[in-house]
C-alpha cells in the first residue's frame, strides 16, 4: 500500500534561506517534510535538529583561517535517508509495507543491518547527526561528504521524484550545516549516482540539477566556483586556506552506468573531458602555490566502474601530481578498503577487454575457475587479494632477472569508505592528520618545478627500505615465488567458459597487467625510460612530499566507528557507536592522552593500556588488544598502504581480518 497522507512542507527550515517554491501535491506519492509540524507528524519520518531553538537557525560560518587546528577530520558516506521507512516493514517492500505478513524478515527501528534491501530510517540518521555533533563537531577541521544523500530507487510501488530527492538533500545539509558552520568546520559534499533522478544518469550542465545543488550546497561552494559548478556539479575549496584545499568531483560524468555521457574522449566537449581538463588545471594550480590536496567523489576510479577513457586520464592525473595530492577518497561501495592506482596498467590500456587475468576470476570451494553464464561475477576480496600478492619484489631482484623493483613514483592510494545506510553496519571514519610542523617546515613541492621525476630511478632502493617487513619462514614467499606469480599475471590466458557463480559482483576492480602482443613490458628495468613506458607530460613525485613521507599535512591514521549492535536495539534502548578498528600501533593509544583518539572512546581493552605495561609485553597475534589495532600503521602514506598490502597478500590471518572489515562481520554479496 502507498500512504496515503500528503503532509505538505514545514514553514520552518534548518537553511540559512526558506526552501524556494510552494508545496507540490505529487501523484501517488506525499510530499517529504522538512520538521515535524504542528499536525504532529511522527518524527520518525524527519532529519530533526535537537538543538535548543534559540540556536537552531543562525547558520553563521566562521573564519575557518584562525581556527585551532585539531589535526583530525570526517570522512562520511551514502547516507540515504527513507523517510518511507516502516518499523517492521518486510525486506521484500525495501522496509516500507508490513505486509506480506508471512514474510519473516523485516525492519527494526533503528535499521536492518547486513541488508541491501533497506534504507536508512530517520531516526538512524539523527542518532548519526547527534553522534556527530556532541563527540567530533568541535574536535575536526573539516567534513569529507561524498554524496548519496536519498534513498535508492528499487521500491517500483513508491518511486522517487526530483523534489522528494533534493528535499532529502536539503534536509540532511542543513543538519549537517546546523552542526559544523557555525563552528567554523568546513563541510565538502559531492554528488552521488542516487542524488539524481533518474539514478545514475546525468547531463552536461547548465541544467535543472546543477541549479538545485547550487543552491543545496551554497553554504560550501565558493563564489569563484560557482560558473563551473553550473556546468557540471564539481568544485574545489581551500579547507586550511593557503594550504590545504579538497577537490570535490562529479564523478557521475566517469561512470559508465550514467549513459548521457560519452566516456571522456580526448580532445571533446563531453562533461567528462572537460572535467578532467579542468582537474589538470586545478592541481597545477594548486601545486604552483605549493599546496596540498584531498581528491573526494562518490564512484572509486576503477577500470570495472569508470569508463576506459576516464579512468586512464584521472590515473595519469593521480600519478603526475603525486607530491601535490594527499589522498583519495571516495564512497560507493558501502564496503570498507583500499586499493591503488598504478603506472604499469597505463602504458598499455586493455582495450575495453571483458576477460580479467584469471588471478582475478571467481572461485569455487575448490579453487576451481568459474564464471558465470555471459557475464562473470568477481569476488572484490579475491580482486583486491591477488593485487596485494602481485606487488613488485620491494628489494633489488636477484642478479641476472630483467623484473624491476617497485617505484613508489608509480603508485597512489585509494580509500574507500564504508556507508552509513546499513547494507552492512552503519560506520563513520575519523582520520588524523600531521599538523604539529604547521608554520616550521619548508612547503611541500619546493625544488619540484622542473616537471621531472625526482624520485630515485637508479639502483638506490634507500626509498624502499621500509616496504620489507620480517616473516617467519613458512608466511613469506621466496624471490623466485614473487617473480613466478607476477610473471604469470602478464601472461594469464583469457578465463574459460562456463560454471556459474551467484555471489560477488559484475563489475571487475583489479588490475591488468597483461600487454598486447608486440608491446614491450614497462615493468622490467631495461625498459622503465623508453618513450612507451614514459608519460608524455610532466611528473611530479618526492619522496618528501606529505603522500610519501609523515610531514606536514600528511594522513595519520583513521579509525573506524560503526554500530554492531542495530538488530538488537529498540526505540527505550538505541545503539551506541563503538571502535571497529584503528590503523595506529596500539603504543599510540596508551597513556592518558586523548590523541589520536579520544579515551572515552576507546575499548576498555585498550583504554586501560598503559605505556608501561606495554613495555613490558613482547607483542603477539593473541593479545585483545590486536583486534582493535591489526595493522600498526604509523602513518597513512604511499609506502605505509604498499607495506600493508604486502603483509596482507603473505599472511592469511591479517588478510581474514582486512575481509572481515570490509564487510563489517558479515559475507560478501
């Protein structure tokens, strides 16, 4: 059944300006309320601001220059809030009907964790907000929003229209503009493939939607964007002005589900050219005035996700201005890891080929080779696996082999975000980031300008030296293994016909490495500067730069809070956020510091730790403590995530806990 109340928009509005326009009565469909108003609508169905009403709309932004700097920042993601959500609604009706009755899967108030079905209910939302403001609001330097922010269009009885998707929108950024303007916190939103309609799809601007979010997002775009945000949803902002700026792309314009676009042919007029044109600008730009740079979109750049075209042109972006961006990260995937982009895959494009390296292919109970009928289905822990274990030896190969070490010139990382919508469990990052030099070091980029590589090419591996970590004997690969397995990645026949396989995804995310016959292999060292293993326009890669070395502005660490305990809680007895893991050594959290994270927060586990007692211990894989901090991390650079792939394609334990993060305790769909 469709509801049948149409509640018409509250006078009231969290914005700094009334929503434009009057009420529109949509067919078969009530209009989505802004706040509870006098008629008593259930609060259940609305985004609330709690807050005292003398407060409530004086959204007034402070000088984010003068601010104290605390070193840390939100990355959050795909909230998609339901306000058709339904306590006990049946899965079946993405949790908006109780009926069937026979079904027996339904919705819980706070949400249906490890589901795909369901949106996020309202009150949900507004737990996260409250969250949000009362532990972080006045704890973080900036806000990393990357997009989603309406509910997904899979419920054929009640589809969604333009209005109800962008008042979802304005509801959830005036919350978030209630929390973080005042206070001087810069937020940057990007647009999801679900905050449009229809989803996924999206024009050249000027247009309708551009125009909206404009108006959405006024409050964190600046002026100077505002002609190029018209054009096409994108914008860039200076989050620690003269020194720290965020990126914010329209990634929808290099998805290839968004079938108004043309997939970035060079040398065009197509939204995702002229784009990346204006991204070359940008970051030049920004390494001209030797800052540093956040790129942030919804869809990860990935050749499974991304139009061929597209993907290569950012690739080469991401890799030519290595010592001027800091990060990546992006949303999407309501699943949490890493992956990277590298040079090898670039040299000599796949061609748009639909059969992966047959490390990548799906596998039975048996480590048999399947694929579906047609199309294939590939398992992204698989995916991401088979790229940790074929990462280039980190020390010189042994004497005689043509294979090449890794060059960490080659490489940038890529974070990937869990969402709040509970397709597994609803989670939020706190990164930290170094700011403790801020004023005392030399910028970063100085004596970069002549447009070479400066990293070391020649037989120093001095750069690498950090990559090697210690196994015991039986976890470790020889040299030989290393090579065979990457050699055979390069060669890997075309996957077979045949077999099926339900679970995993279309879409392929790993690399491929494999070169088209008569091509020479850039990966081998004789190779490394001939003209087809070169980029045709400058790099810029230190190993000094804040990507490659913990200096100013350089990523720290995050940790990951979510909500285990959704199904089991109730409206008297709400969930409560709690640490799923860190990325810092566990000696970074004992003491009574509350850096990087604060103590009130952290397991009991870890919370009574002291520095003392740690002294004493000798570290193993059985101490509690290693379910919180698996990874001992002591920053978030380029050579920290290839030393942890590296740890993670050797040894299975860490690679068990990694997918188990992924997907929040549960299996992958």
């Amino acid at each position: 059944m469709i509801p049948k109340a149409i509640v018409a928009l509250s006078a009231i509005s969290l914005l700094a300006n009334p929503v434009r326009g009057s009420p529109i009565a949509l067919q078969h469909q009530p209009q989505i309320p802004l706040v509870a108003d006098k008629k008593g609508l259930s609060s259940d169905a609305v985004i609330q601001d709690t807050r005292p009403s003398s407060g409530k709309h004086n959204v007034v932004a402070l000088d984010s220059s003068k601010k104290k700097l605390h070193g840390r920042f939100i990355h959050i993601s795909d909230i998609h809030p339901d306000p058709w959500y339904v306590t006990k609604g049946r899965l079946s009706t993405q949790c908006h009907r109780k009926k069937p009755k026979r079904e027996k899967e339904k919705g819980g108030y706070w949400g249906t964790a490890q589901s795909e079905d369901c949106d996020s209910p309202m009150p949900l939302v507004n737990l996260v907000m409250e969250w949000l403001e009362k532990e972080w609001a006045d704890k973080v330097d900036f806000v990393i929003w990357t997009g989603d922010s309406a509910r997904h269009d899979n419920d054929h009885l009640l589809p969604r229209s333009p209005d109800e998707i962008y008042e979802l929108n304005r509801q959830t950024v005036a919350r978030m503009d209630a929390i973080f303007v005042p206070r001087g916190v810069p937020v940057v939103p990007t647009m999801g493939n679900n905050d449009l309609y229809p989803h996924n799809i999206m024009f050249h601007g000027p247009n309708k939607v551009t125009n909206e979010y404009l108006s959405i997002w006024k409050n964190h775009i600046p002026f100077p964007s505002y002609q190029v945000f018209h054009r096409g949803a994108y914008f860039s902002r200076e989050i620690i002005p003269n020194h720290l700026a965020a990126i914010s792309l329209n990634t929808i314009y290099f998805y290839d589900s968004n079938k108004a676009v043309d997939g970035c042919p060079p040398h065009t007029e197509d939204p995702g050219t002229l784009q990346l044109d204006w991204l070359e600008v940008q970051l030049d730009m920004f390494r001209s005035r030797k800052m540093q740079v956040w790129i942030m979109g919804h869809v990860p750049p990935t050749m499974g996700n991304y139009y061929q075209d597209c993907y290569l042109a950012y690739a080469k972006l991401a890799l030519r201005f290595q010592d001027t961006i800091v990060g990546h990260l992006f949303g999407h995937m309501n699943v949490d890891y890493f992956f990277w982009i590298d040079a090898h895959e670039l040299h000599h494009p796949p061609n748009n080929r639909t059969d992966p390296p047959s490390g990548h292919l799906p596998r039975n109970s048996d480590n048999e080779l399947v694929s579906a009928k047609g199309k294939p289905r590939y398992s992204l822990a698989e995916t991401l696996l088979h790229d940790f274990r074929s990462l280039p030896p980190a020390k010189k190969p042994p004497k005689g082999s043509e294979q090449d070490r890794i060059h960490l010139d080659d490489y940038a990382i890529v974070n990937v975000g869990p969402s709040v919508v509970p397709a597994f469990q609803p989670s939020i990052r706190v990164f930290t980031y170094n700011v403790t030099q801020f004023g005392e070091l030399p910028e970063p980029g100085d004596g970069d300008d002549d447009g070479d590589d400066d990293d070391d090419d020649g037989d120093d591996d001095d750069d690498d030296e950090d990559l090697i970590d210690e196994f015991s004997p039986n976890e470790v690969f020889t040299d030989e293994e290393w090579y065979a397995h990457y050699d055979e990645e390069l060669t890997a026949p075309p996957p077979p016909d045949g077999g099926k396989k339900k679970k995993g995804s279309k879409r392929h995310h790993g690399h491929d490495h494999r070169r088209p016959p008569g091509k020479i292999d850039c990966t081998r060292r004789k190779n490394r500067d001939k003209d087809e293993c070169v980029f045709k326009k400058p790099r810029y890669a230190s190993k000094f730069s804040p990507s490659r070395m913990n200096t100013l502005w350089s990523p720290l660490g995050y940790t990951q809070f979510y909500l285990p305990d959704l199904d089991t809680s109730n409206v008297t007895s709400p969930p409560t956020f709690e640490v799923e893991y860190m990325t810092y050594p566990v000696d970074q959290l004992a003491g009574e510091e509350d850096w990087p994270v604060p103590r009130h927060l952290l397991p009991p586990s870890i919370r009574n730790l002291t520095k003392s007692s740690l002294a004493k211990r000798v570290r193993s894989d059985d101490d509690p403590d290693d379910e919180f901090t698996p990874y001992e991390m002591n920053d978030l650079t380029i050579p920290s995530w290839i030393k942890l792939a590296r740890k993670m394609g050797q040894k299975k334990k860490l690679f068990g806990k990694f997918k188990s993060f992924m997907y929040m305790g549960g299996e992958e769909p």
